[in-house]
C-alpha cells in the first residue's frame, strides 16, 4: 500500500477521500478489479470467490461459471482456488482503441440459489506503442527568398496508447536555419511549424537535413522518428496565405454527399501567374481521409464525398496546400478541423439468456427467468436505453447494472389458465425520434401437481337388476385432472366399507385405470335393495391429490319369487285344506280363502286366484275371488251335488313370466242334521284361531300405525321447511305426474291418488311418490270381494315399495284387493 506522505492536512485529505471511494464501491453493487494490457497468462487479477462471500467448496456444486460479452476467454476463475486469473493476452488498444477507459464486464453466475454478479476489471494501460509518424522521410522545399520567422506546418506523430503515455513531445535535431515551434490546440491535439530562423543562401546550402523525434511520456520513454529533407528554391519569393491556419467545422453524420464543408479562400502577394492559386490536400492526407472529401482545386471548396459515420470516426483533420503558380511554385498550409455531431441512426441491440426455463408454477415471486442486455452504438442521450416488457404478462424487468435487467415473476402463475407466455422486451433510446427494437423469449410454465381429479356429478344413481352374472359390467365412473401428464393420470378404488357384516369389495369392484364398476356376485332383490358406496379418484402426482363420487346402486326386483301359500283351517294329508258346508247355504257364501305372499315387489308380488276344475267335481258350484282367494258358492247347494268336492285353485303373480301355486281345498257338503256338530266343532276351533289372530292383528296395526304417523309427520315437517325459504313458483311448484299404471282389472282412477312431494333446494322436486287404488268394473266387483280385515301375516310379508332415481319420477301402483286381500 503506497505510504501518506506530507502534512496533517494532505493525509487527512486523502483519508477521506479513500473512505468516500470505498463506500462508493461497496454500493455499487459489483467487484473491480484492474490489470495491465500484456499480462502474462496466469497472472493474478483477484480473489474473486472470496471476495464475493462464496465458499471454494462450493463453487463446482453451485456451477460457478464466468460470462463475458464479446470478450472471449481474456479472463478466467480457477475453481480450486477461486483466483482470477489472465487467460490469453490483453491487448488494450485492440479492445478498446483509443478510449479513455477499458473495462471487461464480467458476469458470474452461481445457481442453487441462482445469484448473479457483475464483475468489471479495468484493463490499465502500459507504454507498449511507440510514437508513429505518417512518413518515415519528407521532402520540404525552401525559396531562398523566405523570409525569416517562416514557418511550414509538419504533420506530428500519433501514439497508439492514452493518457500519459500518448502525450508526445517533440525534439528537432541542432540546425542553424531551423527550429522547432509546438502549439497546443487542446489536450491531445498539437500543431507543429518549422521555423525558418536565419535566411537561406541556395548557393551555399542547396539542401537541409533534419531529424524530428517524437518522444512519449511513459516509462520508459518510446520514441519515433522522421527525416526531412529541404531543398531550398530559387525565385518566386511569395508564397499563398490563408485568413486562419486552422479552420473549425460541425458536420452531422448523416450529410448528405456533396454537401459544402467550407471555402478557402487563400491570397498571394505577387502578380500574374505567382498569384494564381491551386488548392489540394497534402500528401500528409490518409487514404480514409481522400475517401471521405474532396477540394476543387479552383475554388477551394471542400466538399463531402462519401458516407460519413459518428460510429466509426468522430473527427477528421484535413491538411489543405495552397500553391501559387510561379517558377518555382510557392505554397501555404492549413488545417480543417472536422467533427461529427452524433445522430440517433443506430437502433438498440437486445440480448436475452435463458436462465430458469420452464418454470413452475409454483414458483415463488421475483424468481429469476432470464438475464438480458442492451446496446446502442450512439452516444449521449442517442445511446441511452430503457427496456419495457409486453402489456399483461405476470413478469417484470428489474436493472441489476447500466444496461443490465434482469427478468423476474411478478405475480402467482397457473398452467391450466396460461400454458405458456411469449414476453417480448422493447428497448428504446432516448433520441429523437426514438428508435427501438425488440426480442421475444417464450416462457413455459411447467405442470405442479395442484388440482384434484373432479367427477361431473357428487353422486350417481345406478339401476341393476338382480341376478345379474357375476362380474357384469354395472357403471363407469370418470373423473377429470386439470393437471397434465402425470399429475393428470387417474385411478380409481373403492373407499372399504361394512356392508351388512361383509366388505364392500365382496359386491362390487373397480378397474382401477378405465372407472368401469363391475358386481363381483349375483345381488337379490330380497336381501339388498340400495348399495350405496364411493369411488375415489387420485392421480399420479406427488403428492396425490383425490376426490370420492357417491354411486347408489338400487337393485330392481324381477320375478324369481313363486307365490307362497299360508296355512289356514284344517290341513289335511298332501297340504290340503279341508271345510265342512252345509247343503243348506245359498248362492255366494264363503266357503274358505285361500291366502298367498310373494318374496317379489310391485307387479311380481301381486297375486290373481284361479279355480282350475279337476276330476270329480263342478266348476259350476264354486268360484273363487280374483284378487281375494275367497271360495264361495255359485248358487244353492241341492241333493244332486256330490258329498266331496276336490278344488284346485292357482295362485299366479303378474311377474314375466308369471310364477305359480297350487292350493287344494276339501270341501264336504253336510245334511242339515250333522252340520251343528261339525259346524259347532269347526267353529270352536276357528274361533280361538281368530281370537288369536285378532289380538295379533290388534298390536300390529297399533305398532304400523304409529311408524307410519311419525314416518308422515317427519316428511311434513321437512317438506315445509325446505319450501318455508323457496318461491312458491321455484322448485316446490306443482308437479304434472304422469299416468303409467293399468292393469287387468281395470283403469286407475285419479279420485283415489295419494300424493307426496319431496322438495330439495337445489332445484325442482326430483322424485314424486303416489299410490293409485284401483276402480273395478261393475262385472267383477260381488258381495263376495269385498275388503275383509286386514291380515297380519300378509302385511309382514309384503308391503309397497318406492323406487327412487335421480332426477326421474317413478309411480309403484298396486290394487287395493292385492293390498288387502
């Protein structure tokens, strides 16, 4: 560290200023470092991972790379040490001509967590370029007649380095006519005359050599030289003069060819021919300069030529000669200064790196995507750059460093809303008029698992019919992931359950890729009317995410259920019921009834009674109640009917096909005298049946009564409350039922409907359950077939049944002489 030398004040001084340095660097958000041009490969640059904060452990894990923009591998990080280091020669005048400052920007770029750092290391100059004139030998020619104090303008050399090292000095070696005179122009710029100090005598000194060297200012000192020689001319004695030796001109880069630069306008003091001026450009004029202006060697008008840019060359320096036309031919010098005034011609140049693509949709806000930078070759306010990003994209642009941004989210992405954005950067100057370009980066969101699988309907009504085969094809459930790929794959399982002391997967079962639900044994009817149960659905991400459907299988009844008789009176051998009837009794008394259940439901449980003649007796004599099952007389009983009469009667349901019973029924006709003993006998013991029977009946009705009393006031009261809150004209407005039911007895009739409604909220009643009793024509309706008391055993067995179905109305009709018979 170089020592504080001086007073009290001078270190002070230089203390502060170093703190203000320091503290300037630590905001600026980026490392410095400086190296020579030249440096040897190897040569250390700086600690760059410590300085940086970074472990060297973890610079290969976290893929610390180095990145340079058109620098190629100048530099490079040995990731053992975390060194900076010289890779390949630095050369400053190529990297960055004659500009007063050269840097390489760096940028290191560590991932997990993704960091990016800006690095700028300063290339400092060294005197590596001598000093270069544009000859090595010039030729000057002299009249004898110049007059002292003459001076000729002499083109200086130029150094290839900056600063110090470009400020040249000048020394002209001993001469007794000649010395040296250097004007400074401005701080890089100097004039140089060759004075003419003590008149010439071509006689005695035809011809003069010098040696002009130009020395630089670094260390050590390089230098650079030229030889002049003068010849020195005889006559014409006065030379041209122009009005000013350097002429100062502003043209802007874009003028057009041809234009007027200036007009010389150079005088001579002689007559005639000695007075006539040509004008052209020195030989000290480069090629590049000739390819841009051009003079008219009359008029001294110098003119445009070709096309001019502020991006290639920013000045020019045109050396004019004026020759007289006089034996020998006099001259004057002078100089025309041009500079260029910037336009903005130039549009911005835009670079994006993709850094973090795809990315989650998860990902958190201010996540980085993607790195991008700007250029603009004009200067000023022309080369000024500002970036914008597209309208409606959830990204923003945050500048990291001058001419550095860096593309981060801004809001919550969502893949299934937008799989993907195009987000197009807009850089723009700040000239006028404002020139811009763009670039576009496609930005993949990619796929997180966050959506469920979702089922159209929370729950499905399926309708199976009992017996199936086992392993038939029952429903398919489907549920649908917004998700894509696996997060989208979907599979389907039962959720286990007890189902009358037996699992649920010992009824049905379910693919677990196509949703098809399959019932693993035949389902009765009799044993299982609903099954109710769920599906899960979950997909494949991780973690999953599901989501159940409820299915309510109803089992539809077919018939598969014979008709069974009940025992009733005296039984005799076979099953054959036996009664006693005196010959006394008259048309339509009833003999016996003959009493039958069905396991089935609906039109398989309703039963029909048929008389079916046999050998030995008289169809005419009896007949039995369609629906009832009482046998009675047909007419009067006389002494020409046989004493034993064998009846059949068949029992049949209305079921497809109908199943049947047969009952027998003894029947003993007795004279007048032994009817009061049998008949005293078989009414004892029929009374104590029926009294039985009775107080059975008795506590049955009671107990039915009451579950049906609660059953209706539990219906009323939901009823009323779902539709307290519901438009009279909304979802418990008055349905239309339909009319499906007959049978063949007869038409229903609408005087006898029984009707309940079941409101729900979400919509219109779904379900309307009605009873319809039966009108019977006049031709079957007797005396005889008319409702008896209600039996016990029958109402045990058989009731109605209501099926239910989702959105659909169903009617279950049932005839009143089924129900009561």
């Amino acid at each position: 560290m170089p020592s504080l030398r001086g007073g009290p004040d001078v270190r002070q001084c230089l203390l502060l200023w170093l703190l203000l340095l320091s503290a300037w660097e630590a905001g600026s958000g980026q490392l410095h470092y400086s190296v020579p041009e030249e440096a040897k490969h190897g040569t250390f640059v700086g600690r760059i991972a410590q300085d940086l904060g970074l472990e060297l452990a973890e610079l290969v894990p976290r893929l610390f790379r180095v990145a340079s923009k058109d620098r190629g591998d100048l530099l490079e990080v040995n990731l053992q040490n975390g060194i900076l280091f010289v890779n390949s020669r630095i050369d400053r005048e190529a990297l960055c001509g004659r500009s007063a400052e050269c840097s390489i920007h760096l940028e290191v770029i560590v991932d997990r967590p993704l960091q990016v750092f800006h690095v700028e290391v300063e290339v400092r100059d060294i005197n590596d370029n001598p000093p270069l004139f544009p000859t090595t030998e010039k030729t000057i020619q002299f009249h004898e007649s110049r007059l002292l104090d003459s001076r000729f303008p002499l083109e200086g050399a130029s150094d290839a380095d900056i600063g110090v090292n470009a400020l040249l000095s000048y020394k002209l070696s001993p001469s007794e006519f000649f010395f040296l005179e250097v004007q400074t122009n401005d701080e890089l710029s100097q004039s140089l005359f060759l004075v003419l100090g003590k008149s010439l005598d071509r006689e005695e000194n035809a011809e003069v050599k010098l040696l002009l060297v130009a020395t630089d200012g670094g260390k050590p000192e390089l230098t650079g030289s030229v030889q002049i020689l003068i010849k020195v001319l005889d006559v014409n004695d006065n030379e041209p003069t122009f009005p000013q030796s350097v002429y100062k001109v502003q043209l802007l880069e874009n003028t057009a060819n041809g234009t007027l630069v200036v007009k010389l306008n150079a005088s001579d003091a002689d007559e005639g021919p000695n007075s006539e001026i040509v004008y052209s450009l020195s030989s000290d004029v480069s090629s590049t300069t000739r390819t841009k202006f051009q003079i008219d060697p009359t008029s001294g008008e110098i003119r445009t030529k070709g096309e001019l840019d502020y991006e290639e060359r920013t000045s020019y320096e045109i050396q004019i000669i004026a020759s007289d036309k006089g034996n020998p031919s006099m001259s004057g010098h002078c100089k025309i200064s041009v500079k260029l005034v910037d336009i903005n011609d130039n549009t911005p140049e835009v670079s994006i790196t993709s850094l973090s693509l795809p990315i989650q949709e998860n990902a958190p806000l201010g996540a980085v995507i993607a790195l991008i930078s700007v250029s603009d070759r004009d200067s000023g306010i022309n080369g000024q750059v500002t970036c914008s990003l597209t309208p409606q994209v959830p990204f923003k642009l945050v500048s990291t460093f001058k001419n550095y941004y860096s593309l981060l989210l801004d809001s919550a992405l969502d893949r299934e809303t937008t799989p993907d954005y195009k987000v197009v950067v807009t850089a723009r100057d700040g000239g006028s008029p404002s020139l811009w370009a763009t670039a576009s980066v496609s930005v993949e969101v990619a796929d997180v698992n966050d959506n469920a699988p979702a089922f159209a309907e929370p729950e499905y009504t399926v309708f199976v019919k009992e017996n199936n085969p086992p392993g038939a094809h029952i429903f398919t459930v489907s549920a649908k992931d917004a998700d894509a790929q696996e997060n989208s794959l979907v599979s389907y399982s039962l959720v286990e359950r007890r189902v009358g002391g037996r699992s649920l997967s010992s009824f049905v079962s379910v693919h677990a890729e196509s949703g098809k639900v399959f019932a693993l044994q035949p389902l009765d009817h009799e044993e299982l009317e609903l099954l109710q149960f769920q599906v899960s659905a979950r997909d494949a991400g991780v973690p999953s995410l599901g989501s159940n459907v409820t299915l309510q299988v109803f089992v539809l009844d077919e018939n598969d259920n014979a008709p069974t008789l009940l025992p009733h009176g005296a039984v005799g051998a076979g099953g054959a019921v036996s009664e006693f009837v005196p010959r006394s009794v008259g048309s339509g008394h009833v003999v016996t009834k003959v009493r039958a259940v069905d396991a089935d439901s609906g039109y398989n449980a309703w039963l029909s009674y048929e008389l079916q003649t046999s050998a030995g007796n008289s169809r005419s004599l009896f007949r039995v109640g369609l629906y009832t099952g009482e046998i009675s007389t047909t007419r009067t009983l006389d002494e020409a009917d046989a004493l034993h009469q064998r009846l059949l009667v068949l029992v049949k349901d209305h079921g497809e096909p109908a199943l049947t019973a047969t009952a027998t029924v003894l029947v003993s006709l007795l004279e007048n005298s032994q009817a009061p003993k049998v008949l005293s006998k078989t009414l004892v013991d029929a009374i104590g049946r029926e009294a039985s029977l009775v107080d059975v009946n008795v506590y049955l009705i009671i107990a039915i009564c009451a579950v049906s009393s609660l059953l209706v006031l539990t219906l009323l009261l939901y009823t009323a409350l779902r539709c307290s809150a519901m438009p009279t004209d909304g979802a418990c407005a008055p349905g239309k039922p339909m009319l499906v039911c007959s049978s063949a007895v007869g038409t229903w009739s609408y005087s006898q409907q029984r009707r309940q409604r079941v409101c729900s909220a979400e919509g219109p009643p779904k379900t309307d359950l009605m009873a319809f009793s039966p009108s019977l024509s006049q031709g079957l309706e007797s005396a005889e077939e008319r409702q008896p008391p209600l039996e016990s055993e029958y109402l045990a067995k058989v009731g109605l049944r209501f099926f239910l179905s989702y959105q659909e109305r169903y009617y279950f009709c049932m005839p009143k002489e089924d129900v009561f018979g």
